[in-house]
C-alpha cells in the first residue's frame, strides 16, 4: 500500500495553539456535512421526492425543538470560525441561521420552511465556497473571535425573543380555547 506524503500538512505550533485546522484535516468539514445532511435532509418522503430532517421534525415542538437544533447551527457556525471563514461568509451564514429560526417559529408553516430552506447545508455549501476562493490558511485572530461571539450573542437574543413570541402566542390561544 502507497501512501502520498507530499499532500500531508504538518500543523505548525502556532496554528495548534489557535485551535486553527490544519489544511488537510477534513475531520471537521465532514462531521458538519454530516450533520447538516441529517438535520437537513435525511429522510426522502415517499411520492414527494423532498426530503426532510430532524430539523422539521424537531421544530414540531414548541421550543424545545428550535433550541435542539440551534446546537448544530452553532456548531457549523463555530468550525466555519475555526476554518478560518470570512467575516463575510460568517455573517451570510448568521443570516441563514435568523431565517432559518424567524420563520421556522411560525408554528407549522414554519416546519414547511425548514424543509425547503436547510440551513445548515446552506451554511456548508458557503464554507465550501469560501475555502475555494481563498488559498492558504486563515489565523483566527481576537477580532474575529469578538466577531463570532457577537453573532452568536444576536443569535441567542432572536431565539429568546421568537421563543417568548412562540409561548406569548400559546398561552393566548389556549385562554381563547378555553374560554369558549
């Protein structure tokens, strides 16, 4: 068995220390490709020829199921950071993920979108693209990491807000139920 060595990359200490991949490491790149395959598109609906993921599936429950999925949307989010991303292309992401999470809290309209929006394989697809247009390595470097947690503290407000929005909304068509 031949194993080409001239395709290895050797991580230097500094890019380890930063917690920076490697070139050649696609351990991440394929762990948030699957999991944005199975949040996103898992299962084929018979007859349909659409297929759907836990994402719809969990955004059934109210709550709950926005913030279970948020965990992988983070996790795209913060290994796209590590990879050395575009601020750009970390917004762009961030805005698919505000899509993904304002519209998907429309109870079941919402779950309809998530099956045909699939975020977190959009925000695969731009890091893919991303790493295409740019040769070399990226350093993550403080401002960039200040960049990434401001977005994910924006994040986390519209969730807390659309939740709010979502419980708000239940609790009045619950009182209205039960008043008739």
């Amino acid at each position: 068995m031949c194993i080409n060595m001239q395709n290895r990359t050797t991580p230097t200490p500094e890019l380890i220390d930063k917690g920076v991949d490697r070139p050649g490491d696609d351990r991440s790149l394929a762990q948030i490709t699957l999991l944005a395959k199975l949040m996103d598109s898992a299962v084929e609906i018979p007859g349909l020829k659409t297929r759907i993921g836990f994402d719809a599936v969990l955004g059934l429950i109210p709550g709950v199921g926005d913030i279970a999925s948020s965990v992988v949307s983070f996790y795209v989010l913060q290994v796209a950071n590590r990879r050395g991303a575009s601020r750009i292309t970390l917004l762009h992401m961030t805005f698919n993920i505000l899509c993904d999470w304002i519209i998907g809290s429309v109870p079941l309209a919402g779950d309809v979108f998530d099956i045909f929006w699939k975020s977190n394989q959009r925000n695969v697809k731009l890091l893919l693209q991303d790493e295409g247009a740019v040769a070399g390595v990226h350093r993550s470097r403080t401002g960039d990491k200040l960049f990434l947690g401001g977005l994910i503290v924006t994040l986390l407000a519209v969730l807390a807000g659309s939740l709010f929005v979502t419980l708000f909304l239940l609790s009045r068509l619950t009182r209205w139920f039960l008043a008739e």
